[in-house]
C-alpha cells in the first residue's frame, strides 16, 4: 500500500511540476520585457523567484521532489541562456507544512530576500494564510499548489493553474457518475484547510 502511494503521489507531483514549470517560464518571459531599474528581485542579469515548500518532517517526500524538480528544470533553462539572457536564482523556504512557518518564509521572501514572484508555493494551510502578504506586496504567485478556491480568486497578481477544489471535485463526481454509472457517491475529505 506504501509503495502503491508513493507511486501515486510521485506522478501527481510530476504534472504539477510539469504545470507549474510550464506557467512560471510564461510569466516569466511575458514580464521579461518590462524589468526596469528597481524591479524587486530583477536585475540585467537574473530573476530571483522564491518558494515554500515542506522539506522536512513527514510531508517532506511531497516537497523534496517538488523543488527538486524545480531546480532541475530552472538549471536547464539558464543552461540555455535563462529568460531573456537572465537567470533564474530560486530561493527555497522550508515550511515544514505548518502554517505559520509559512507566512514567516512568505515574508523573508518578499522583504529580505526581495524575490520577484513567488513560484510553487506548496500546500494548502501555508498558501491560505500567507496569500493576503502576497497580494499586498503585488509581487506575482505563480502556481500556488493548492486548489482552495478562495486563494484561486485572489487577484490579478496570481496565476493559478490548479482548479479550485470544488471545481475539481465537480469534474470528479461527473466522470465516475458517467464512467461507473454510480447512483450514489460516497465523498470521505477532511473538513479544514
């Protein structure tokens, strides 16, 4: 059963990395253009981007990969020459999956730090909590890994590319009420953030 989950959670992770690599280099490129002198975590030649991510504790094989894959991804672009002749720096915050290390890491990477966007921010509580001191800041959050529909509708600063969990969970009810034929459905979830 183990094996089976982390198989399961490996391949969710992958897609979610793929999405989420795909959306920041977009962002990215499509801001590219208009860095100016004093542009928060841009300079002529790199673009610092900062996430949230667990990487200790029990949670931590969800994020390990997660920025691994992000790492390896942003190496390969500024191998190439980065966005525009820039780079990508990441700065990497572990959150250890509580919340209020989260908002603590959101902070230090906006004020201290001075990141350009937060990319990847992982896990519901964090993103939740912290999404009001990234709005403020106006800095762009580009794929939160959550589905919390309150945090997809934040503002013309986010770029979300996860549905909203309700949204999902809509799409999942029909397909296996279609695929199945089900009469009934039996939702078993975790009634918090």
């Amino acid at each position: 059963y183990k094996l089976r989950e982390a198989i399961v959670m490996k391949k969710m992770v992958g897609k979610k990395l793929t999405a989420l690599i795909l959306s920041l280099v977009l962002v990215l490129t499509s801001f590219a253009g208009v860095f100016a002198d004093g542009t928060q975590g841009a300079t002529a030649t790199e673009i610092k981007v900062g996430t949230v991510a667990v990487q200790s504790g029990v949670l931590s094989f969800i994020g390990q990969p997660y920025v691994a894959g992000m790492k390896a991804y942003f190496d390969m672009v500024n191998a190439q020459g980065g966005v525009n002749g820039r780079k990508i720096k990441l700065v990497v915050k572990d959150d250890e999956f509580k919340t209020d290390k989260a908002i603590t890491a959101v902070e230090e990477l906006i004020e201290v730090d001075k990141v350009f966007a937060i990319v990847g921010q992982l896990g519901t509580p964090g993103v939740k909590a912290s999404a009001i001191t990234v709005k403020e800041a106006g800095i762009p959050s580009v794929y939160f890994g959550t589905g919390e529909d309150s945090v997809t509708r934040m503002g013309e600063n986010f770029f979300p590319v996860q549905p909203s969990y309700v949204t999902e969970g809509k799409l999942m009810a029909q397909y296996v009420a279609k695929t199945a034929k089900a009469k009934k459905i039996v939702v078993l979830y975790q009634n918090d953030a």
